[in-house]
C-alpha cells in the first residue's frame, strides 16, 4: 500500500507545481494521538506504519503523528528513529496545543480529540467537516510592504490600500504599527470578499454529491457539503510570512526610532535600489537587530503580536456555509513565488527573493542558538489562535544521530516540543553538502526525498529554486 500511494499524482501544470513543488497528493495517514477518554491510542498499526516508512522510504503517503504529553517512550523512540533515515517522516502534531484549538472553533470535545491532518499539516475532523483549507495565502510581508510606501505599489506609485503616512512620514513605531494594523485589515477583508465568491461559484456548480455522502450531516440537511451540508464548515487562509514580518519590524523599530541609526529616508532609498551600493546598511539591518528564532524576546514578542492580530482578525468572518474562518501559518513551496512579489525588505533580504519557509520557521540561516532556542522563539505564538495549521521546519545534520545517545536526546527534544505548546514541527536529516551533490550529479541521486514544506518529495524532482532554498536552511545538530 505505501507504494501504491506513489502512483497517484503524476503530472501538475508549471505554474501549480511551483506553489506545490514535488507533487504531493495530499492523503495523510496520521498515527498516535488519543482515544475519546484521553488514553494514548497507540496500538500495534502505529508501529508497522512506521516500520512501512522505514522499509520502503518512498515520498508518499505523508505520515504524521500525533503526540500528546502521555505519548509512551518507546512509541517516542520509535519514531525518533524513522525520522533520522532522513525521509522527512514522520511529521509530528502536538495534541497538547491542536485540540484545544479546534475547541475553540466550536469543534465538540469528542471531535476534537479525533482531528487528523489533511493534506499537508492542515487540521480537519474526519468525516464531519468541510474545512477548505487552502482558501487562500495572505503574503503579510508584501502588506508591510505597501505600509512603508503609504499604501501604494512600490513599483508603479499607483495607491490600491488605505492611505496611510509613508514611512518618513511617521514620527514613532507605534505610528508605524497603526498604519500596518490599517492596512491588513484592509486586505484581509479583501481576501475574505474573494474567498466568499469562490465559495459560492463553488455551491452552484461544482457540487459533489459523492463527497457529501460521507460527510456527516448533509444527508440529514439535504444539503451538498458545498452548500453547508458539514458539521463544521471552515476556511482557512494561511498567513505568510511570520519571520520575515517580525525581522523587518523588529530592525525598523531598534535602527529606526528607537536608536535612530538609519534614517526613514536613507533606508527607503535603499530598499528602492535593492540594496545596490548600500551593502554596509544592509549589513546593519542583518545584525544590528535581534532575528527570530534565537529566543529573544524583543523579536519573538513582534511576532506574536502580529500573528495574533492576523488570526484574530481572519476569525471575525463567516463562511456563506454557516461556519468561520480559521486562520493558519504555512506555505506549501509558495514561499518562494510569493517571495518574487516583495522587494527589498527591512530585514536585509533582497527583492524578489524567497521568504521563510514553513510558517513559523526562522528565516534561513538567521537561527544561530539552536534548535531549542528556535522552539522557544515559536512558542511564544499563540498557536491554538492558528487552527488550520502551523508548520515548522527543523534540519538536522545526519552526524547527529551517530553517536550512541542522540535518539535519547532528540526524543527529550520531542517531549520539550509537546510542553512549549509548538503545533507542529518536522525535520530534514541531510546535509547541504550532499544536497549541492544531487543538484550536480541528479541521476546518482534519484532516490533522495527531503522535506519540501507539510510533506517530502524527491530532491532532483524539485525545480532549482526550491531545491536552493532547501539547501539554506540551517542546520543543526553538528
């Protein structure tokens, strides 16, 4: 069966397989979790799904687990194991942190403690719900973006949000914030009215009888799962970028107003030439602030801040099929696309160049404490708020599991993911060195998968973009 898996999705347009780079086919066997009563329901086909993935080591089916703070050691260790082959499986859900955030949706107790992922790390309860996941990716870093030019297009100067001060028009960080705040409610309503629209074209004509069969409730409601015929009927926009978004800020607010070491107009200037003569300033920008991922504070709590704002802000609305939006942090590959419609950004990145990955990963190369201090820097996010789904990217270097008690350390390391209330996180074990070889030698390499974002894919099937990106990502564990 697990090869069977692989044979689903053979072929995708370009323009599909850049936002999803690898072919996913979107089915997730999710293992581990809880019963109804809260006891552990890890049973022997936990285990022989994960002998499955170690034996065949094949893409496909995405393999998640469940983890909940009563997860038994040896069940840990296990898959502890099947992650250091370096497949990218299995990914890991924290129940901890995932159920009481489907509670807070209106999702019944007893559903929610039966939730699966869907998909890629997008949350769902199986059988009862239509949760339309990937109703949208909201880039908030191209929203930032028009903040600093007063709401117009960087690139043509035509205005398209709220007006708002310029950047050398504001006189503090607050000022700053007040006109971003202004912003992305202006574009979040946007993205709720076309979402909407979707939805209903969806209602008239493509409904889908079969579907609705095994979905709870529309038989009883006579009604298409389209049309609101679910138990639970979500939408879920995903935010993207979160530490791209808390960098910038974070270098605005110390460099900007607070130390007034780069003044509004020099840095704008700056980020109109792409950085071009400007290496020195650019260069401050990276290291004179704080970056997330390193558990500090100052950063982290920017973050937080704004990710709350987002997920409360997208939970005020309602679907046209009776149920609310939920918001969620990951981007499948579309970190890169959309990272070709932002220029220059306070953070030190240059125009037009990918934005972090995952959802709530650190931008590449900028987590420089450790994998634990990254894990301290996205649990001061509020991740029940982010109920569609969160994802975290972590790699490991393969070294690390040979010495006699890394399988030890990395299940303390798992257990310390489930108490700081992380949503979700998922590993590569593979160095870049081998990585820069597959991109030179791809026929002596075909059989590589890596994690690309919510599920893996082989490396030399990936475009050079992803694959390049993939290769930044810092690495841990040496």
């Amino acid at each position: 069966m697990w090869i069977k898996f692989n044979e689903i999705v053979l072929l995708r347009s370009a323009k599909s397989a850049r936002y999803f780079a690898g072919f996913p086919i979107g089915f997730n066997v999710t293992t581990g979790g809880q019963l109804a009563d809260g006891r552990d329901a890890t049973n022997l086909l936990s285990f022989l799904c994960l002998q499955a993935q170690a034996e065949v080591q094949l893409p496909q089916p995405n393999l998640s687990v469940r983890l909940h703070k009563n997860t038994p050691g040896d069940f840990l260790a296990a898959v502890s194991r099947v992650i250091s082959l370096g497949t990218g499986m299995p990914q890991l859900f924290n129940d901890e942190v995932i159920v009481p955030g489907q509670e807070r949706r209106g999702v019944k107790h007893a559903d929610a403690i039966d939730y699966a992922a869907v998909g890629c790390v997008e949350l769902s309860i199986p059988g009862k719900a239509l949760g339309w996941s990937d109703s949208a990716m909201f880039n908030l870093v191209r929203v930032l973006e028009l903040t600093l030019h007063g709401g117009s297009v960087p690139e043509t100067g035509k205005r398209i949000g709220p007006q708002t001060p310029r950047l050398e028009e504001l006189g503090s960080f607050p000022e700053l914030e007040a006109a971003f705040e202004t912003q992305l409610r202006h574009y979040i309503a946007l993205m709720v009215k076309g979402a909407n629209i979707v939805d209903r074209v969806h209602a008239r004509v493509c409904q889908t009888p079969f579907l609705s069969t095994v979905i709870a409730d529309c038989i009883e409601k006579g009604r298409d799962v389209t049309d609101g015929g679910a138990r639970y009927n979500f939408s879920g926009p995903q935010g993207v970028q979160v530490a791209n978004l808390a960098d910038s800020l974070a270098a605005l607010r110390l460099l900007v107003f607070e130390r007034n070491e780069i003044g509004p107009r020099e840095l704008m200037a700056a980020l109109s030439r792409n950085f071009a003569g400007d290496e020195v300033l650019r260069l401050r920008l990276l290291t004179g602030a704080p970056k997330y991922g390193n558990d500090d504070g100052y950063v982290d709590e920017i973050g937080s801040r704004w990710a709350r704002f987002y997920c409360e802000e997208v939970g005020r609305y309602s679907t046209p099929r009776g149920g609310t939006f939920q918001p969620g942090f990951y981007t499948v590959s579309a970190h890169v696309p959309l990272g070709h419609n932002v220029g220059a950004t306070p953070d030190g990145r240059f125009a037009c160049t990918p934005l972090a990955d995952g959802g709530l990963s650190p931008v590449a190369g900028r987590d420089l404490k450790g994998p634990t201090a990254v894990l301290r820097s996205v649990s001061r996010i509020d991740q029940e708020l982010a109920s569609n789904g969160v994802l975290l990217n972590l790699k490991f270097l393969p070294s690390f599991f040979r010495y006699s008690g890394s399988i030890g350390w990395f299940t303390a390391f798992l257990r310390g993911f489930v108490d700081l209330r992380i949503g979700h996180v998922q590993f590569n074990v593979v160095s870049a060195d081998t990585l820069r070889s597959a991109q030179e030698n791809p026929e002596q390499f075909r059989s590589l998968v890596v994690r690309v974002a919510g599920y893996s894919a082989f490396f030399v099937e990936l475009n050079k973009e992803i694959q390049d990106e993939i290769i930044q990502r810092t690495e841990h564990g040496g």
